[in-house]
C-alpha cells in the first residue's frame, strides 16, 4: 500500500462500514424501546447496481450477513458451504475446542455458536424464539486495485441475543475473517471469534492457573514466503516495542483486537497497541505454538492462524497461558521513511472461554447442553 500523506488513505484500499436501524423488541416490557443495530444478513435493500469496489464490497458484506442468519436459524450445512472447499481453512470458535482446520471442512467440523439449544419462553412474552446474531459494526478492507480485487478482511462486533427465562441475554463477540476470490464468489478462509475478559480478571484467571488451554493448532505452511511471514508475526510479538511496532500497519482499515473486553484499536491505534504479555504480566515472553500459514495467489497477502505461548509473572506467580491467534498481512513497498516487506493490518488474539464459564458470566448460572 502506498500513501501520499501519514493519514491518507492508501489507494489499494477501501473501507467501509455499514450500520442500519433495526428495531429489536427487548425480552419481557410492554413497550420495547428501539436498539441500534446493524441488520442480519440478506435484510440489506439496494437501490442501484454496483460495479467495482461497491459490488465487492455488498457481495461480502452479503457472505457475512448470510452467514449470520445460518447461524441464527441452525442452518449449519449452508454455514459450512460459505468456507473455502479447495484452500486450507482455520475456524475459530470462543470455546477451547472450538477449532477446525483443513480443507473441505464439514457442518460436523466446523465451530459455530454456544447456547443455540436453549429453549424460548412458553408464556405469554416477547422473548425471542430463536438466538440471533447481530452485526454492529462491519467493517470491510479490500486489497488490491479497484476491478482487481483478490483478498478481503472483515472485522465486525457482534450482538449475540440469546431467549433466556422470558428475557433476552445479549452476548458481545468480536469476529474477524479473511475472504479470497473464487471467480465470481468470494470464498471465506480464515474466521476468528471471541468474547472478551476484562483485564483484571484475566490477570486474576492467569494466576489461579484458570484459563482454559485451547486445541493445539497443526502446523502447515509452503515454502517461500511462509518463512518470512512467520518471522514478522514472531516480530509483531516481541517485547522490543520498536522493531514490533514496524512490523505492525498503522494505515486506515489497520486493526488489532487483544484478548481484553475492550481492547479493539484501529487505524493508528493498532500499531501502538499493548505488548500481548501485558495483558497478563509486566514482564514475560510470547511465541508462536503450532501455525498455519497461508499466501495468496499474487503472494502480496498472508494469513496465519496459531496458538500463542504467554509466559509471564502475576506477582510472585509464574503463568503460562496458551492463547489463540490470527494475523493477517500486506506486502508493501517502502513508505514513509520505513522499508518495504510485510506488515501485519489484523491481528485477533484471544484466551478460550468454555461453555460453563460462559453461561455464568451471561446467565448469572451454568448453563448445560450444547
């Protein structure tokens, strides 16, 4: 990506968000007050046509949209058929078994949301009759030029509205995916969710050695570029700020979510975003433990999907906490006094919350099942 100016926008990227007025009828009042929501997937109306970067555009909004209303609607088979069936694929879920990696991945494979068993309210209420997933702020990044496109990032929070003793809990998640042309289709090939812990009480987790250890994550990797991305993720995970910091973009569309409940930075914000290790200590070490490394086509954008070795102190207490990752990078030129190689513009980390610990925190209580 090349800048004319240090806000400037890069040509070779496009970013846009959406969000629409969708009135949701809130669980048991007489009167349900609107919410501002982005709407679920296919309710979006389209005046024009589109070409270009515009079409692109509401054809993954659209995938993603779609693929939210799979969810809602336990339509797992549809939910699986939107990943790639040719290109190795890595989901992750929020619990710590909620991984699937491979090609050709199955509805029985593939990670979706807790909580979709519960049962509505019998009564006489509004609760809703099925959990729903909302979006709240999508936001889409193209790479490349204009009629041209080949790869997409998506970042979005989500509003996961669960019926719940006639009420209606909501779930926050944070979600990151990446898209890649598959002729007239844009296919998805690496999707990230999670739900966030606040910082103290990770750090309290952390120390009573009480968060879970997700699924280890099987290497796989080509040759060539594969070997330099995997050094600037290492890179973009040091303790040393400056050389992490000129690993990671700063451009418009840039963004990193951290394992924190409100540690989302864009733009600006993503390089200088806190070392990974401060979310559990002062001092410590972070690596890479099992990878998956991807390149596309034009080998100008990589993907990398992985665990992540924490070690640190809490106090006295030395802790080990194993976390999950996906990064996403650009191959640039040189600009701004920097040089040319690859940046990281996503990166998602974040610790695995099981099902039980989940429904306490939502539900005030454990919640069994599926």
């Amino acid at each position: 990506m090349t800048r004319a100016g240090p806000r400037a926008t890069p040509p070779s990227l496009v970013r846009m968000r959406t969000l629409t007025v969708l009135l949701v009828l809130s669980a048991c009042p007489r009167r349900p007050a609107p919410i501002e929501e982005a709407v679920p997937g296919g309710t979006e109306v389209f005046d024009e046509p589109a070409d270009g970067d515009e079409a692109d555009r509401r054809a993954i909004e659209a995938a993603v949209l779609e693929s939210y209303l799979d969810l809602s609607s336990g339509n797992d088979e549809a939910y699986a058929e939107a990943l790639s069936r040719d290109l190795d694929v890595t989901v992750i879920g929020v619990g710590p078994d909620d991984v699937a990696f491979g090609t050709g991945l199955s509805a029985d494979q593939v990670p979706t949301l807790p909580f979709r068993d519960v049962e509505p309210c019998t009564g006489p209420s509004r609760s809703l009759e099925r959990p729903l997933v909302l979006s709240r702020d999508l936001e889409v990044v193209l790479h490349g030029k204009e009629g041209e496109r080949s790869v997409a990032w998506v970042s979005d929070e989500i509003s996961y509205r669960i019926p719940w003793h006639c009420r209606q809990a909501i779930v926050p998640l944070r979600l990151t995916a990446l898209f890649v042309r598959n002729l007239e289709r844009w296919d998805e090939v690496l999707l990230h969710v999670s739900y966030g812990i606040a910082g103290d009480e990770l750090r309290e987790l952390a120390a009573s050695r009480a968060l879970e250890t997700p699924r280890a994550i099987e290497r796989a990797f080509s040759v060539g570029p594969s070997v330099k991305v995997r050094g600037v993720v290492a890179t973009s995970l040091a303790a040393d700020e400056q050389p992490r910091q000129l690993v990671i973009d700063d451009a418009v569309g840039s963004i990193a979510i951290l394992p924190g409940a409100h540690d989302v930075f864009r733009d600006q914000a993503a390089r200088s975003a806190p070392w990974i290790v401060s979310a559990i200590g002062d001092v410590g070490h972070a690596e890479l433990d099992g990878y998956r490394i991807s390149v596309s086509t034009d080998q100008l954008v990589a993907w990398v999907a992985a665990n992540v070795r924490v070690t640190s102190r809490v106090g006295d207490t030395p802790v080990t906490v194993l976390m999950r990752g996906t990064f996403v990078l650009e191959r640039s030129g040189p600009r701004g006094g920097e040089p040319a190689g690859w940046r990281v513009v996503q990166r998602h980390i974040s610790v695995p919350v099981a099902r039980a610990d989940l429904g306490f925190r939502v539900f005030g209580e454990e919640a069994g099942g599926r």
